[in-house]
C-alpha cells in the first residue's frame, strides 16, 4: 500500500494532478514500513502543495520535513521551498519569526524580510494597531532591496504615526518619502496629501496649504482622483484661515463646480467668507442653499444658526428670530442650542420686548448653566431684569451660576477632576467608585451629569455593556451633558452588539445628524450600514455604503467593509452578478477578513450556480491571499468538500474534510466537518451497497444463462 501509493503519487504528478498527488503522498507518508519511501513521501508532498499555491500547507508540510528529517538530503531545498513559501503566504508572523533566527540572511531572504515585515505592518495598520504598525515598517527599512516597497514603508510608517496623532514624527516620516526620490510612486503623491493633513492637524496653515496645493495641482485633469475632493477642500480652508478669502472663495467654488462629494460644506463654507468679506447678502445665498437643499447635511443647524447670526449683526432682528427658534424648535440636539437661546435673546432685547429676552436668557441659566454663553447670559439678564425692574431676581440666578462654575480650587470641582483622572488613567473601577461616591455627595450640582457620563464610559470600558447602557439612556433623557455625540454613538454600538438593530439605527442616525467630525459621521455610517444589513433593509444600507466608499475619506478598512457589505446584500437578493463585482473590488482591496469573507462567498455564489470547477479554483486562491483567517479558511475547504462531492469525487471531498479535522482549531467549522465526514462516508457506504448489488445481479444472470446452456 506504501509503495503503491507513492509511484500513485508520482504518475499524479507526472500529469499535473496535484490535487490527487497530494492525498497519495501523504498516505504513503503515513505508513512507516520502509523510512526511506516515507521520507521520499513526505518531502514530495510538501513539493507538490508549493508547486500547487497552497502555501499554508506547503509551509507546515515543510516545516514538518525539517523537523522529522534534519539529515535528508533535501534540507538545503527545503529550506529554499519555505522560505519562498513565506513569501506567498499571509502567515507574516511565523515568517518573520523564521527569518530573523536566520543568521546569514541571503539577499534573496532579505528581500523577503523587507516584503513579509511590510505586510505584516499594512496588516497592523488596517486592525488599527499602529503602534505594532509602525515597529514593522521599520523592520521592513532595514533592509532597503526593493526601491518601490521601501518608499510604501515610509509613507505607511507615517500615516500609522498620524492616525495615532503623532504629527510631529508623522511629518518627519513623510519628508522621508519625499527624500526617496522615487517620484514615478504612487506614495510620492500621496505623501502630499498625508503631510498637508499632518500640518492641517497642528494648525500650521501655512505648511498644509503648501502640500495640499501640490497635490491638487498634480491631480488636475487625472482620471483617478484620489482624495482630491476632501483636498481641495482643506486647501480651501488653509486659505481661509489664512485670511486669503477671495482664493479661499476660488476654491470653494470649484469644489461646487465640479459636484464635490462634500458640496454642503463647500456651500456653508463660502457663506462663511462671503460673511467675512461684508457681503452678506452672497452669504445667505450661500447657506441657504444648505438649508433647502441638504436638510440631512450635518451643518445644517450651522448654516441657521449662521444665517441668524447674520441676520442679527445687520439688525434683521425680526428674520434673525425665526432661525434662532427654528433651531430651538427643530433641532433638539443641536450643539447651537444654547446659542440660539442667547442670540434670540439679544434680538428681543433689541426689539425692547424684554420679557421674551428674559424668559431665553432664564432657560440657559437654567438648563444650560455650564455652557459657554451662560456668562454673556448672566450679564443679558442682569440689564433685562434692571429694565424690567426686577433686581431682586437675578441674586438666585448669580447663585446657580456660581454654583454650576465653581473657582477652580473649590472642594467639589477637586473631587470630580481626581475621578476623572482615575478614568484617564484606566483605572475604570476605581472611577465608578469615585464618581459615585461624587453624584452621591453633589446630587444637585449641574457638573453632576458630567460625572455620570465618565461613569458610563468607565462601565463600557469594562465591557459591562447593561450597566453602561442603562447610564447612557439617562443621559439620553436629562440632555444635559456636552458630550451627547459620544452618548449617541455607545448606545448605538452597544444595542449592535445586543441585537437590538432597530435602536442601534435609531442612535446611529440620531449621531450621524450632530457629528461633531468627519470620522464620527463615518462612524454613523458605519453603524447604520451594519444595522440596516441586520434588518434586511438593503436600500437604505446601500445609501450608507456608498457615502463611505465616496465620500468617507477615513479609512480604508471601513471602505473594504462597505464593498462587502454591498456584495452580501446583493448576493442574500439574489443579484449573484453585482454580488461578484462587489466581491472582486473587495478582494482586490482588503487583505484582511473582509477581504477572506469575500473570497469565500465568491467561490460559494459559483458552487451554487453548479459551476463547481470555477468554485474550486477560487477556493484554492484562498491559501494565497488569506491563510492567516481560520474561520473563513476553514469554511473555504469545506465547501471545497461539497464541490468535490458534487463532481463525484467522494475519495477527495474525505481528504479534505480528513485534513480540516486535523489542521483546524475552529470549534464551529470542526463540528461542521465531523458532520460532513459522517455524511461522506455514509453516501460511501451506500455506493458500496450499490455496488455489491450489481455485482450479485450480474453473477445471477451469468448462473442463469450457465443454467439455460446446460439444459
């Protein structure tokens, strides 16, 4: 059986059936009668998985050889195989760990440490781990062969630093790329991009619009415009800040020219600098096409509230009032509130309809008391309630406000601040005690919600999801904390991760309208893509998909998993064709388990379709691409089963469902396996069956027709 199965395994081979050489080596591999055909065995068979693409295998067949044969013959070749292998495989991190206990690295071996270290630092970087992302791309700049890759360290080393707020060394790892001259890589331009935002972050103006200016120029009339829309934008602000409001003006206007993914800011924007330059009426033309035209924009309640404001500084008191209260009225979780309360009530103060200006002036003091206009408030009421004759009042008015803003030395502030920094210092259950312990003593005190929310991200820091939840919803109803945003985006999170989609999309949306950055409305858009995918409300997740994939900007791990999603909507409709578009782009994009989930549903939509030897091919591409994802590896080679069971293969579906129960540590693709191994055999056993029956038929009939010649 050894022998047989060997020269079996050989003749595969000579016919370029790798797929059969494999199950045959590794029997003859098995079997110990003679060591030297063992040995033989074994190294083909870690040959035949290289030569075949599956490199997972071929690694821990050759790593296996190694280890049982350190004398063979066939070590040097061996370790070539593996060291190749690692260069096609996902399993950075057991390549890294080879390579760097080799002492004398070939050029070849160096190559191949600055391409896994790379990868495995691009691997970092789309899980969010930038600080393991930026120790691998310096791993990978130690060895300087490839030109091309050298310069994608840099430039992913800085974006790593940037991601993580690091701009001063973000900044000095993007000169870095500038100092490769490698000018014909696509990083080269990019690096203009990532540099001009570092200096955007750390308000260097100047500088940003220097980069941002060179990559706009260079991106004029190119087919693949990358990022220019958001670039255009920020050079605009640069000009803006810079007081260069007519250039400032320029740019913004292009940006509406060309239908700017971003064109609601474009419009507020120009509004603001036509502001600035006193020409109010262009101003207003300006918001107002926000406000008509992109009342789910998030700076929506901004173009208001700056319309009013207009309005105000021009004595419009009248029109002024109506923006102010439609944001009051309407806009209930609007930032500005507090805002339009106070501007209202300098307009009615105006207009002498006093009363009208001391009840907004009162609301703030009373609802709003920790805000930055409760100061200008407190002086509003003051001169209101002399007019009005009431002086007497404003003493318990003066009281809460300095009861809500303590002098900074004052017990209670003292006591919240030393909580706090329990929380900063993640040092979660001690803070739940102390900021108990504080809403217990100062059960009155405005700053108390403050403590409550600090206490409800301590309980989300500990994963006590219930507790957390129950303090976010209070918030919630009291809406007396500033940071409502966060509040909206943990109840979101967290009832995703209950179950409860309905009022994760409810929260998601509430977020996504008072966003108070671009990557939180991302975040919005996030969560309401994963929401609506658990509704089965496909035509809203696609909206949400597709304003990440044009207009996110933030992330790309975050685009890959729109791409997916998009293609998992289409393929649960039935639209297997668009499902494999998506498919593609994903794979093409995500080396990460959004781009493993696509690979394997692409190879289940052809195994549906019955077009079993397509499926297959995709399936044996997983080992290349996505080896390092036991989940969806271990789903691929069991579908890879079932079409082998569907083409008749049953000898090959039982290999590799044989293999899957010794390779896998999956509990869920483990149970699968055995379940499946049971069906094979038992299909197996009923062929069996079939056959002796056709057997014992055919010896009748040739008993028979005996029978009949002998009468």
């Amino acid at each position: 059986a050894q022998y047989a199965s060997y020269y079996l395994g050989q003749l595969y081979v000579e016919q370029d059936n790798y797929v059969f050489a494999t199950s045959a080596f590794d029997k003859a591999g098995k079997l110990p009668f003679n060591v030297e055909i063992q040995e033989e065995a074994s190294f083909n068979l870690a040959k035949v998985n290289f030569e075949s693409k599956k490199y997972s295998q071929a690694i821990t067949s050759l790593d296996r050889f190694i280890r049982e044969y350190p004398a063979s013959k066939y070590i040097p070749e061996a370790n070539n195989l593996l060291s190749e292998a690692f260069l096609n495989t996902n399993d950075f991190s057991r390549a890294i760990t080879f390579i760097e206990r080799i002492q004398d690295k070939s050029p070849r071996v160096r190559a191949a440490y600055q391409k896994v270290t790379f990868y495995k630092g691009t691997e970092f970087f789309n899980s969010a781990q930038y600080t393991n992302a930026v120790q691998m791309f310096d791993k990978s700049l130690v060895y300087r062969v490839d030109a091309g890759l050298e310069t994608a360290a840099q430039f992913w080393k800085a974006e790593a630093l940037a991601t993580s707020r690091n701009y001063t060394n973000a900044i000095d790892a993007y000169q870095q790329v500038f100092r490769t001259r490698n000018t014909e890589s696509e990083y080269y331009l990019k690096a203009n991009y990532g540099i001009g935002y570092a200096y955007y972050n750390t308000r260097d103006y100047p500088n940003a619009r220097i980069y941002f200016k060179r990559y706009v120029d260079a991106l004029e009339g190119v087919q693949n415009r990358l990022n220019y829309d958001d670039a255009i934008l920020r050079l605009a602000d640069c000009y803006y800040v810079d007081k260069a409001y007519a250039t400032a003006v320029s740019y913004y206007q292009r940006a509406i020219d060309t239908n700017n993914p971003n064109i609601d800011y474009a419009y507020f924007q120009k509004g603001v600098v036509r502001d600035f330059q006193d020409k109010s009426d262009e101003a207003i033309d300006a918001l107002d096409v926000v406000i008509n035209r992109f009342n789910r924009s998030r700076y929506y309640d901004d173009a208001i509230y700056k319309k009013a404001q207009i309005q105000l500084e021009n004595r419009d008191f009248r029109a002024s009032i109506q923006g102010f209260t439609r944001i009051i009225e309407n806009q209930e979780q609007s930032p500005f509130i507090p805002y339009a309360y106070e501007s209202r009530a300098l307009a009615y103060f105006n207009l002498n309809e006093l009363d009208k200006a001391e009840e907004d002036y009162k609301i703030i003091l009373d609802t709003y008391v920790t805000s930055r206009v409760a100061n200008s408030a407190l002086l509003g009421l003051q001169n209101t309630l002399k007019l009005n004759n009431k002086v007497l009042e404003f003493d318990q008015y003066l009281a809460k406000y300095k009861s809500a803003n303590p002098d900074n030395q004052a017990l209670e502030n003292i006591e919240l601040e030393s909580a706090k920094n329990l929380y900063f210092s993640q040092e979660y259950a001690a803070a739940i005690g102390a900021l108990e312990d504080y809403e217990r003593n100062y059960a009155s005190s405005p700053l108390s919600s403050q403590a409550k929310f600090y206490r409800a991200e301590s309980h989300y820091r500990l994963n006590n999801s219930v507790k957390a939840l129950e303090l976010y919803y209070e918030l919630d109803r009291e809406a007396q904390v500033s940071d409502i945003d966060v509040v909206f985006q943990r109840i979101g999170e967290l009832q995703l991760k209950a179950g409860d989609f309905g009022e994760a999309a409810n929260y998601y949306s509430r977020l996504e309208k008072i966003a108070v950055s671009k990557r939180q409305e991302n975040d919005a858009w996030t969560g309401l893509l994963e929401a609506y995918f658990k509704l089965g409300e496909y035509d809203k997740m696609s909206t949400y998909a597709n304003n990440i994939i044009t207009k996110g900007n933030i992330s790309q791990d975050q685009v890959n998993k729109a791409q997916l999603y998009l293609g998992k909507s289409k393929y649960l409709q039935g639209d297997y064709d668009t499902a494999i578009d998506d498919f593609l782009s994903t794979i093409n994009t995500a080396k990460n388990s959004y781009g493993a989930e696509a690979q394997y549903l692409l190879g289940k939509i052809f195994y549906q379709q019955g077009n079993y030897q397509e499926s297959l091919t995709t399936l044996f591409e997983f080992n290349e691409k996505f080896s390092d994802y036991d989940l969806w590896l271990g789903k691929a080679f069991l579908l890879i089963a079932d079409n082998y069971i569907a083409l008749g293969e049953l000898f090959q579906a039982k290999a590799t469902v044989n293999s899957i129960i010794e390779n896998s540590n999956v509990d869920e693709v483990l149970t699968e396996a055995r379940t499946k191994l049971t069906q094979i055999e038992t299909k197996e056993e009923e062929l069996r069956q079939q056959e002796m029956a056709s057997d014992s038929t055919k010896m009748d009939s040739t008993l028979v027709q005996k029978g009949g010649n002998n009468e």
